[in-house]
C-alpha cells in the first residue's frame, strides 16, 4: 500500500488513550471516599472519566470527602503517580509504537491532558525516547476539555493549523474539544462509550496503527469538508 503524507501533528490525549491510567484514578478515589465514610461505586467512577479534575473533585466533594478542591487533586495525582512509578508506563495497545512511528517520521506530538502538568511530564520523562514535542495539562488552561482551548493552545505552541492535525481521545468530552478546536479527531474507547460524541471515526484500538494511517485518515476527512 503505498505511503499517505502523515498529518503535520499528532494530538494526544493522556488517560485512557496514550496509557490505561483509569483503572489507577479508581483505585485512588474508593478509599479516599470510603475513608469519608461513603461509598464509591464503579458507575460512579466512570462518569468522572474525561472530566477536568476540579469538576471531579467537586463531585468527590458532593460524595462526602472534606477536603479542598486542591487538596483533593493533589491527593489523588500523587497516588496515581506513585503506582505508575512502582508498576511502569501502562501503555495502551500500540500507543507507544505508534509515537514512535510518528517521531520516526518527522511529524510534531503533543500530549493534552486535563490531569496536572507533574503528572504529564512525569509519564513523558518514563518513556524512553522524547515522544512529545509540547505538553498542555489541565494547570496550564483557563477553559478545560470540552472546550476547546487546551487543543488551540497545543496547536499554537507547536506551530500548526489545528485543521491540519489529528487529535487522539477516548473520552466525550476530550473528542468534543477537539472537534471544536478544529483537528480531525479519532476516538479509540477504553473505558466509556464514544457514541454519538462527534469522533471522524472511532477505532477499536491503536495496535498496528502507523503515522501512514493517521494520514490517510487526515486526508479523508479534511477532503469531505473541502
């Protein structure tokens, strides 16, 4: 098959896209409500999924955890890096051979993610090549997913058109920012259902999944809005 033009930048998203954190913000939250004295169902856990953590730990909040909202994101963000540090990077299938690829390839990264700057950078220094050329966490915007600023902010540091990107999400309000910021964006689902939340395409899974792909997916689409 022959080689399609990767697009000029690749968009990703953090949790439940670039690696299977979900699983490690659940384990934080359940005793940090029990401990309240509540109770913390995986329902529950689920629809924090995608969401900026202040709204999150507001929830936290309503569920009985008396803390602030700083603290409650502090407390969390530490716990979940320290399991990433004790247990590695768990990627999600073929995340990390596909930033590869892409670096490989030339085309410009950047990881955008609503959970804090320390732990975006933490995850980034654990890989072992620099897969990211920028990384805009949820600290360094005014406006978190969906809207659509993170993506425009990443989009301006990198020095490229958000119509020529393709944005990685796995979450509804992650492919809603995206889709507002511009980028053609591709939803691979992890956790929660992407149905009806606006991706280009939606894809099963990353494994085996090249910069070429990416391309031909970029091209499609920005050729059906031309």
């Amino acid at each position: 098959m022959t080689a399609v033009p990767a697009p000029a930048a690749v968009l990703w998203d953090m949790d439940g896209t670039l690696v299977d954190t979900e699983p490690y913000w659940i384990a934080a939250e359940t005793p940090l409500v029990e401990s309240f004295g509540g109770t913390w169902t995986h329902e529950k856990a689920l629809s924090l999924v995608g969401l900026a953590l202040e709204d999150s730990a507001r929830i936290l909040q309503a569920e009985g955890v008396r803390m602030s909202v700083d603290d409650i994101i502090d407390h969390l963000t530490s716990e979940v890096m320290r399991t990433i540090s004790r247990d590695g990077v768990p990627f999600r299938p073929g995340a990390r051979a596909l930033l590869a690829d892409l670096k490989a390839a030339g085309v410009k990264t950047a990881l955008v993610t609503m959970s804090m700057r320390r732990m975006a950078t933490h995850i980034a220094d654990l890989i072992d090549f620099e897969a990211f050329d920028v990384v805009v966490a949820g600290d360094d915007v005014t406006r978190p997913k969906p809207y659509p600023d993170p993506y425009l902010q990443a989009c301006a540091m990198l020095g490229v058109d958000p119509a020529g990107t393709v944005a990685i999400e796995d979450s509804p309000n992650g492919l809603r920012s995206a889709v507002a910021a511009g980028a053609v964006v591709l939803g691979v689902p992890a956790m929660v259902s992407l149905v009806g939340a606006g991706a280009h395409e939606v894809w099963p899974t990353l494994d085996g999944v090249t910069a070429s792909d990416l391309g031909r997916l970029h091209r499609t689409h920005r050729e059906e809005r031309s």
